[in-house]
C-alpha cells in the first residue's frame, strides 16, 4: 500500500507507506524508495547518504531476524513533519531476543542507526515483533545534527 500526501508547506511528499516480502530483495526496495523520499523532503549529499544507510541497516536486521526463515513482511513508514524527517522500519516477527548462537551483543548496525540518525528508538510491538523509529532533522537541524555525530 502507498499513502501519499502532499501540504501546502511542503515541497514534498509528507507521508509514505509501504510493506515488501522480508527478503534480501527488500534492503535494496527499501533503501530506494526511502532515498527517494528523502531527497524530495530535500536531504542531499552525505545526510542523505547517512538516511539510506540507516534504513538499510534496520531492513537487513528485520530480513535476517525477523521470522527465522518463515514468510513475513516488512513494513516501511515515512513521515515528513516540520523540520523533520520520520522512518518507521517495523516487522511481525518474533521480537528482539537474545540468540546463543550470538555473542556479539547488539551488532553494529543498531550502533550504526544510532549515530546517523538525530533520534533511534526500538520497541517491540504488542501485535509481534519489532519497530524501529528514526527522526532525521531537516534544515538547519540537519546541518546541527550532521555537527553533533562528527560529520
């Protein structure tokens, strides 16, 4: 499903909303359609490079633990509000939960996530599973956010 909206005070599409197969096929699907949305939002250069890397990280961690090799979709929310850009990755799958086979704590790519995007926040889902929220500042918050990670 695709909802799009556009406003009067913005120069862009305000709100997407899509879901793809959980498979390797969504990253590239997602990274795409988000970059997309993005640029239209008017995010250029190294900050929208930052966008498509983050929500790559958190589809390919919906696609790899989501459902454990059993069909599932991943849901992709994106929102343009004043100032600020919103990416919702969710899933249905079986949660965040701890793996034996894993010692490596959380992986990289959350780290990742965190520091590329102005605000990270992961919940669990009451129907199942995982979401995970980005806020990416536009404007001058962007430039101020790109400051503050060192960029």
């Amino acid at each position: 499903m695709n909802d799009t909206t556009a406003t009067g005070s913005l120069q862009a599409t305000a709100y997407l909303s899509q879901s793809a197969a959980a498979a390797p096929a969504a990253v590239s699907w997602a990274r795409q359609l988000i970059g997309d949305f993005a640029a239209a939002a008017g995010l250029s250069g190294q900050r929208l490079e930052d966008v498509r890397l983050a929500i790559s990280e958190a589809v390919t961690n919906a696609v790899a633990y989501a459902y454990d090799g059993v069909p599932g979709e991943i849901h992709v929310i994106a929102a343009v509000v004043p100032e600020e850009l919103w990416l919702v990755i969710a899933d249905d799958g079986n949660g965040m939960r701890a793996r034996p086979s894993e010692t490596r704590g959380l992986g990289l790519g959350l780290g990742l996530m965190a520091q590329l995007s102005d605000a990270l926040t992961i919940l669990a889902r009451s129907s199942g599973g995982v979401e995970v929220r980005m806020r990416f500042d536009l404007g001058d918050g962007a430039e101020q956010g790109a400051i503050r990670a060192g960029r």
